[in-house]
C-alpha cells in the first residue's frame, strides 16, 4: 500500500474543482465546515454524516494512571473524548477497495 | 447535527451561496476524504483531526447466542484520532 496523505489543501482543490468558485474561498469553506462541526461538538452535539459516519462526544471519569518512565501514580482528571463511527457505507467501501489486496 | 443541519449552517453563513452548491461542497469534502481513505492513504486535517485505516487480522470468532466458533476474515476499517487543538476545545480549553 503505497499511502499518501491528503490535507486541507486537497479537499479545497476538489470543491474548487467541483463547484467553481475561487480557490480562496472554497479554502474558506472547508475551514468553516471544519469550524461548524467542532463548535456543535464542543456543545456535546452528535454531529452524524449520512454515509460517512458519525462523531460522538463521550464523557471519561477520573481514574489513577502511571507515568511509564518513573512508575509515579498521576491522577488522570475527567475529561471528554471524541470518538468516531464510521457508517456501513464507508466501512464497506474502504474494505472493497483495500480487502482485496491485503 | 445531521448532515443537512450542516448545509443549512453553511448556507446561512455564506447567504450568497446557492442551496445546491452549499450541498455540493459538503457532500464534495466528505466524499473526498472516504475516496482517500478508499484509497489506503491517510487525511489529517490539523487542529480537527486524522482519518486513517488500520488493518484487522483474520481470527476466530464466535457467534454469542450459540457459542459456535466462525472465522472473521482480515479486514480493513476507517480510524480518526481526534486532533489536539480539538481535543483540548471539547475540554473548555485546558490542555
């Protein structure tokens, strides 16, 4: 598998590409989408894309961690962790692309 | 959120934009990212996050209700790790 990385600068060049606006602004959009779903996230929002799958907010309680190096106990505070869940659509399709040849 | 809520959020905050094009260019983005994913290459999105696939071996499984042992072909599945800029926001801005 020869992998690449694409960035932002890939998605602004496909809505570019797709919808003809200027290249700034399509940057300017992928920027606020980005923005959008980070702020409903921030709220503790489900932020659920049809055929793509969803984010969820999950709240961690408190539990007592170690630091690896020294063996110290530190307490790892409550906190709230994003988790994501592809939808059957995506899963199915990077497994019909990849499966094959793995 | 949903999808649509999305679009029309966009389409609020760009009000010289047409409903369809707001569409495209959401549906467009996420296209984009599951192609490349498709594809086995890796989308970081800096300060969001990154999607990747990660490879699961074949195994053993078993059906829960009967206990019967079946085997689970290796498969590939979608992975994000949620970005630290976004990580430290879902925490009221505390590292």
């Amino acid at each position: 598998m020869n992998e690449r990385t694409v960035t932002r600068a890939q998605l602004s060049e496909a809505v570019y590409q797709e919808v003809g606006l200027s290249r700034n602004e399509s940057a300017d959009l992928v920027e606020t989408i980005l923005n959008e779903i980070s702020d409903a996230l921030s709220r503790g929002e489900t932020v659920k894309i049809s055929s793509f799958g969803s984010f969820f907010v999950r709240q961690k309680g408190e539990r007592i961690g170690r630091n690896p190096k020294t063996g110290e106990e530190v307490p790892i505070r409550p906190r709230r962790v994003l988790v994501f869940r592809a939808s059957h659509v995506l899963k199915n399709r990077v497994n019909d692309a990849n499966g094959a040849s793995a | 959120m949903t999808k649509s809520e999305l679009i029309m959020r966009i389409g609020e905050l760009n009000p010289h934009l047409f409903h369809r094009d707001v569409e495209r260019i959401v549906t467009t983005i996420f296209d984009e990212i599951s192609a490349a994913l498709a594809r086995g290459d890796r989308v970081e999105l800096r300060g969001f996050g990154a999607f990747s696939v990660k490879q699961r071996d074949a195994r053993l499984g078993r059906n829960p209700r009967t206990g019967d042992s079946v085997s689970v072909a290796s498969k590939v599945i979608p992975f994000f790790k949620t970005g630290k800029q976004l990580r430290e926001r879902l925490n009221g801005g505390e590292v």
